[in-house]
C-alpha cells in the first residue's frame, strides 16, 4: 500500500507541476537595475521603519492597554484597541509584503551565481516559505483575536525577517559604493553640487 | 477485444505520429536544437514498428511480450538523456539554477540507487519479468523526481523557457508520472488490471506525442533571459543618471551665462 500512496504522491505533484509549467504566463524581467533600487528601498524600510527592536517592543507592549484600561473609559479602551489592531495589522501586512519584494529580488539575482551554496539555497527558501507563512497567520490572529495575541509568534516573524535582511544586505552592499558615499560628501549643506 | 481494438488503434496513430514529428525534424532543421529528444523518437519509432511487425508476423503475444520489457528498458534509458538534456538547455543561462538542479538531481539518482542495491542485497527471488518491472517502476520513480527537482527550480527562480522545451517536459512529464501511476497500480490490483494498463499507458504516450507534435511544430529556440543581473545592469542605471545629470549641468550652465 505504501509503495502504491508513494507512487501516487509522485505522480500527482508532477502532474501539478506540470500544470504550472502549462498556465505559467509571461514572466516578469527580472534582475534588473530597477528591482535593485527597489529591494534596497524594502531592505531600508524593514531595516528603519518595521524591525527596529524598540519600534516592535513600543506596538505591542501591552503596557498601554493596560494603562489606557486604568486611566480612560471602556469605550475609549475599546477605540484603543481597534485602532491597535488596524496598525498591526498594516505592520504584518508591509512586512509582509517588503519580505515578498526581498524574495523576488533574490530569486532574480542568485540564479544567474554559479557559486551559489545548495543548501544556503534550501535554507533561505524555507525562511522565505516559513516567514510569508507566519505573517498569514499573525494577520488572522491579529483580526480575531487582537494585538496581543501572539508574542512570541511577533518575535519570530521578526527574528527570521532580520536574517532575511542580513543575507539581502550582502546582495545589495555593492550599492553602498564609497564613490557614492564621497560624491554625497561633495554637496555643502543645504544645496547639491551637480 | 475491444481494449484491444482500442490499443491497436492508438498504436498506428502513434507510429504515424512519431513519423510526423521525424518528417518535421528534417524540414525545420531542428534536430541540432533537440538531438537527445529526436534520437528518442527516433529509437522509439524503431522499437515500436519493430514489435508491430513481430505481433503481425507471429500473432503471437508471448513473443511479443518477451520482446516488450528489454526494449522498454532501452527506451527508458533514452528517456533519461532527454530529461537530463531538457534540464541542461533550460537553465543554460541560470548557472545559479543549474548547479541547483544538478545537485538535487545527483542526490535522488545516489538515494534511489542505494535503496535499489540494499532491496536486491535482501531479496534475491526475483523473476526476470518482475526485476523488469520493478527496475522500471524505480527508474520511473527517479525519471519523476528528477523531473519535479528540475520543474521546481524553474518555477521557484521564474525561469521562462520556450514553446518547444515546455512541450518536450509536459509530454515526458504526462507519459512519465502516468506510467509510475499505473505500474504501482497494477502491482497492487493485479493481473485483472493488465488490460486497462495497456490501455492508459498507450492512451498516455499517445497524448505525449500530440503534445510533442504541436509544440515541435515550428522551429523555436529557448529564449534569453531577461534582463542579466549584477553590476553590468547597475552600470547602464548609473551611466543613465551620468548623463542626466550631465544633461542638468549643462541646463543650469546655460542658464548662468544667460
């Protein structure tokens, strides 16, 4: 029976496959100097605006429920809670959706690397698959069962978001040239030398 | 006898089939493209006509059938090559993929390969038809996984490959996961299931052929890939802002001297 189920499985995913190979439409161009600017732009904001440890630690600590809870009425407590809902809500979802721009980035850019590492490969791709996973899941605990729901699930997603980062910054470190870095030198304060 | 009627049919069509796809070959020139996959036509076409005319001469299907499994084998083998030649011409420009791919693929062939070794080491009571069966049942198993390795890879990276590649790996892949399909099932089901086997493995390889026939068509080589990646592309970025910013000096220039 076993051998039978195996033999099955195996056909049935290549006939999936297959599927998608036959319904698969144009593909994007991708690897060009446009997704360049665009995974340095995803890479900044998770890295200034959406990971920052404090920024996390300040949206859901629950110590503003609480304080809101002793210091205003059930109904403002209640606004506070919507509307901490609403922004976590829009964190995981631009996290989220950076993450898949990270992604796209390096599957453009590592597939033309004949020294890419197979199980380097294997592992971000299951970060990749395990972080896009986890901000579902945050997205539906936040919208049932509210912001501070899931702790620990928060620091994960973070954590695995920040190793993504780290190996995506190394892709792109060629666009923090230090001629960049001198012309940007060149401008006095307050105008540009052109 | 209507099973029968049925197979006999769909393998005239076949070996009419296989002739369109070689007669095409040799008006688009397309065998330097895809030499692996016409040789396998071309073997197959042999193979099969060869067995037809057997079956014609003798009528006898015992005949037929001690002829059927080595030749199988054979093809089989073949098949392997198109596999591999269809992995290697769609990731031509991926080395990234392609190293993937390969080492992926080695695994399976080196995993499978020791399960076949440690399964024959224990039980050594095998009659040549089922070792034939068996060994193809594997050797399909890994023709599958190679397939879904390398299938996986091109959907996971985005690669884009052309009309003719694609036909070739959806009728190898449609022909290859039903066979698997089927040798487990009669396996399990038994002798009874034999004519409805025969039957959706020529019914099978018959889709295969349409496929392969239509795609191979017209001439149509894999396509480049999309924009290359690295900093040569950074450079054409950064030489278009050179020469906007040239373009804004000499803006602001004018306007001084003015």
């Amino acid at each position: 029976m076993i051998p039978l189920l195996l033999s099955l499985a195996l056909g049935l995913a290549l006939f999936f496959l297959l599927y998608r190979l036959a319904r698969r439409s144009r593909v994007p161009a991708e690897g060009s100097a446009y997704q360049f600017v665009e995974a340095r732009g995803s890479l900044h904001a998770l890295q200034r605006e959406l990971l920052p440890r404090d920024f996390i630690d300040r949206l859901f600590d629950r110590r503003d429920l609480e304080f809101v809870s002793a210091q205003a009425p059930a109904d403002v407590r209640q606004l506070f809670l919507t509307e901490r809902k609403r922004i976590s809500i829009l964190w995981v979802q631009r996290v989220r959706s950076e993450i898949l721009k990270l992604m796209q980035f390096h599957r453009g850019h590592s597939r033309f690397h004949s020294k890419i590492s197979v199980l380097t490969e294997i592992r971000l791709a299951a970060d990749f698959a395990a972080l896009l996973i986890i901000c579902r899941m945050l997205e539906a605990i936040f919208y049932f069962r509210g912001p501070y729901a899931a702790p620990h699930l928060v620091d994960s997603a973070a954590a695995t978001a920040a190793r993504l980062c780290t190996v995506s910054e190394k892709s792109l470190a060629f666009l923090n040239a230090p001629a960049l870095r001198a012309v940007a030198g060149e401008s006095p304060r307050g105008s540009a030398t052109i | 006898m209507h099973f029968q009627l049925v197979g006999l049919i769909l393998w005239w069509v076949g070996l009419l089939l296989e002739a369109v796809i070689l007669a095409r070959m040799l008006f688009t020139r397309n065998f330097k493209n895809y030499p692996v996959f016409y040789l396998y036509i071309l073997c197959v076409f042999l193979i099969s006509s060869g067995l037809y005319l057997l079956y014609w001469k003798t009528g006898n299907l015992v005949v037929y059938g001690k002829w059927y499994w080595p030749t199988q084998l054979l093809t089989l083998v073949i098949g392997y090559g198109v596999i591999l030649d269809f992995a290697r011409r769609s990731l031509a420009a991926y080395p990234g993929a392609d190293r993937f791919v390969r080492a992926v693929g080695l695994s399976i062939f080196l995993c499978i390969f020791s399960m076949v070794v440690l399964h024959l080491g224990f039980t050594r009571s095998w009659s040549q038809e089922a070792l034939y069966s068996d060994l193809e049942k594997v050797l399909r198993a890994v023709e599958a996984l190679f397939l879904i390795g390398t299938l996986s890879v091109l959907s996971y990276y985005g690669i884009s490959i052309g009309k003719s590649l694609t036909g070739i790996a959806l009728g190898m892949g449609i022909y290859v996961s039903a066979s698997l399909t089927l040798l487990a099932l009669t396996k399990f089901i038994g002798p009874r299931f034999y004519p409805a086997w025969e039957l959706l493995q020529s019914g099978s390889y018959f889709a295969a052929l349409v496929i392969w026939t239509t795609a191979l068509w017209s001439d149509d080589s894999t396509p480049s890939p999309p924009n290359s990646s690295g900093p040569g592309n950074y450079d054409d970025l950064a030489g278009r802002t050179r020469a906007d910013l040239k373009s804004l000096r000499d803006y602001f220039g004018s306007g001084a001297r003015s």
